[in-house]
C-alpha cells in the first residue's frame, strides 16, 4: 500500500478560463504512478518545431514541508507529437504558491496545436530528503571508474585498446 499525502489545491483564473472547469490533476488508472495535467488555455497555442512555450494549468497547490511535486512529460505525446517538458522533470517547491506551469517544447519536425483541457505533462509528488553536507579529505573508494556512460566498462579485459583510444573524446 502506498502512502497518501493530503495536499490543498486551488483553482486559479475561473473567470478568465470559463466553465466548465478543468479537471484537477488525476491519477488515470488505479496503478498510475503520476497524475495527468490539462491545459488550462483560453487560445489553442502552436508550437513550431523547437518552439517553446508556458502552458498554464489552472491550479496551484501548498505541499507539506518535506514533499515535492515533480513535473513529468507524457510518453505518447513524446512519441506521437514530439512534445515533451524542456526542464524535465520540474520541480515544484513546498513553499511555492502560484500558478503552475509547463514548459513545453516541440521536438517533433511539424507543428504542433496544444488546446485548452488537453493532458500536457504528469504530477508526481514525492518526498524530500534534505542534505548536510560534511566536508572529507577522501572519498571511500568503489568499484565504479568513470562516467557518462562508462558503467561497467572499467571492468572489461576483451576490450582493444585501439577501439577505446577511437571512442575517447579528442
């Protein structure tokens, strides 16, 4: 069982967006891990290819203390349409209030037409472990060596060494 958190939520520019009201963010489907959000636009925006835009939702919301909500792209909008969130994922603050917002981006090689109600992102909500940073001389070593993309590669014998030099960045 997961855990559940309340979390006040408010709606914001009623009268600018009309009615009906957009639905608030909601889980689709009972093993959903994050929550669907809809554009709350009073114009169809069109994003040409590598355009940007902020879409508006409609809603803000007071986490607790120690909680985030964490804004995801959709998958198939990805696929089919080639938007997707250009700071994925976005972080929305405990102690932020305002009305939250997405920024989109068309990745996609035509335009693309984002309208009022469509689902544009996800809101996950999760916790928040807080840092205290404590300052070493060495760090305790591990069995990893290297990054960005070099997981497990330090480990490999049948590896040419001509083939790694070509690999390497020059």
């Amino acid at each position: 069982m997961s855990a559940e958190i309340v979390v006040p939520i408010t709606r914001v520019r009623q009268a600018e967006l009309g009615e009906p009201p957009l639905p608030l963010p909601r889980y689709m489907t009972p093993g959903s891990a994050g929550m669907d959000i809809a554009a709350a636009l009073t114009d169809p925006v069109v994003l040409a290819p590598l355009q940007r835009s902020v879409i508006p939702t409609g809603f803000a919301l007071a986490l607790p203390q120690d909680y985030e909500a964490q804004v995801r792209p959709r998958s198939g909008l990805a696929l089919r349409r080639g938007l997707t969130i250009l700071n994925a994922p976005g972080t929305i603050d405990a102690d932020y209030r305002e009305e939250v917002k997405i920024l989109l981006v068309n990745l996609g090689d035509k335009p693309v037409e984002v309208k009022r109600g469509d689902r544009i992102a996800q809101l996950i909500i999760a916790p928040v472990a807080r840092a205290r940073w404590t300052e070493v001389d060495r760090l305790g070593a591990t069995q990893r060596h290297g990054g960005f993309g070099h997981t497990g590669t330090a480990a490999r014998t049948d590896r040419d060494p001509a083939e790694k030099r070509k690999r390497a960045p020059h």
